[in-house]
C-alpha cells in the first residue's frame, strides 16, 4: 500500500460521514461523531451511538461511558491514541435512545467502510447494540470474552462500558475483558516477530498496545 493511501480514503470518508442526510438523525445532531484514532489501529472499538457529550464535541466516548471505558484501556495497558474508536451510528439519537434498524442500516455503510480501510487485527464489540447489528448476536452478557472470526474478521466480545454504570459487577468484567483482549494482541504481535526474527534476532522491548 502506498504511505498515503489508507489516510486519503479514511479522511475522504469522514468528510462523507460529516456531510451524511441518510436518516432523520442528521437534522437533530449538533456534530456527526465518525470516529478518531490512527489509520492502522490494532485495535478498532464499535459502541452503540454518540451520547449528549460526544455530539456537542464531535468525538466518541467523552462522557462517563468514555471515562469508564478509558480506565479499562488504561488498566489493561492499552493506550486510547493508539486505538480507533467509533459507534454503529454516527449521529445522536433524541434522549440518548437505542439507534432504531433503520437508522443503523442507514450508517452501515460507512461503518463497512472504516472497517475495510482501518483493516484492524481485532474489533472490539462494545455492548448488545453493536453486538447484534454486525454480528446478530442477543445476549453479550453471556458472550461477552469471547472471538468470533466472521469473514475473516476477528470480533472481541465485551459489555458497553455504560452497562457499568447501572450494573457495578459488569465492571470487573469489562476490566477483564481489555485485559484479555490487550494479551489476545501482543500474541498476535509476537506470532508476527516471530517469523522476522528469524532474520532479525534483535528485539525490541515489549510495548504498551497502541504504540507503534
Ligand atoms: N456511548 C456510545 O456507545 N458511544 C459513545 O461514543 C458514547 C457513549
């Protein structure tokens, strides 16, 4: 791939996200919230939808969900810069309700899209929302922990850190989940060194997830 050509498609696609009248949402939101993180993450997150925060900004999970959530990374040592994070819907839903099957058919598109170009080693599901829009799923209480491999896709299930808000033992959960999730990818990474280091034996030491 030339250097330039997963940003150029990435930014072209956000400028399309940001100009988006597919569904009603895009006449009440202040902001379209289409994602933020680099253009070749390790990791890229699915929640459910901008909250009030998120659309007075622009950007996702910057409210409690996002303090929670950001705690959990950091505890499990993965760095939030280093991570791509966006929703199944880009726009606000009125009163914070769940986005409805038409609105998150409406956006599909540009979802498919972010995740074709970001091509991240694992996508995180974040909640039942995003769980049963990409992969059908009911219930990620009783999922949650697991990798489903989906077209070739590797999916990392886990509660939406809001869930915590409501239900404080779900926190201990997701906790353990970013901890698993972050060991899934530096094994991922050190199945990849290995195959370089049979012609470079120098290693680097291990760093934080997200750190390139
Ligand atoms: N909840 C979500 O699902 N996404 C956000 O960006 C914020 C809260």
């Amino acid at each position: 791939m030339t250097p330039f050509a997963s940003g150029d498609l990435l930014e072209r696609l956000s400028s399309e996200v940001r100009e988006c009248t597919l569904c009603a949402l895009s006449q009440t939101r202040k902001n379209v919230v289409a994602g933020e993180g680099p253009r070749s993450p390790d990791i890229m997150f699915i929640g459910e939808a901008p909250g009030r925060h998120e659309d007075s900004v622009g950007k996702p999970f910057i409210g409690s969900a996002g303090r929670i959530l950001d705690a959990a990374l950091s505890k499990a040592g993965i760095d939030r810069s280093g991570v791509f994070i966006t929703n199944v819907v880009k726009c606000r839903p009125p009163n914070n309700r769940r986005p409805t099957s038409q609105e998150r058919l409406a956006c599909r598109g540009h979802l498919e899209r972010q995740m074709l170009i970001l091509s991240p080693k694992i996508i995180c599901i974040l909640g039942s929302t995003a769980y049963h829009s990409l992969l059908g799923g009911k219930s990620i209480v009783a999922d949650r922990g697991k990798i489903v491999k989906r077209d070739g896709i590797r999916f990392f299930l886990t509660v939406h850190p809001a869930s915590v808000i409501y239900n404080k033992s779900l926190l201990t959960d997701l906790e353990n989940d970013m901890l698993s999730l972050a060991a899934e990818v530096r094994d991922g990474r050190r199945l990849d060194k290995k195959t370089t280091t049979r012609r470079n034996r120098k290693q680097p030491p291990p760093r934080k997830i997200g750190s390139k």
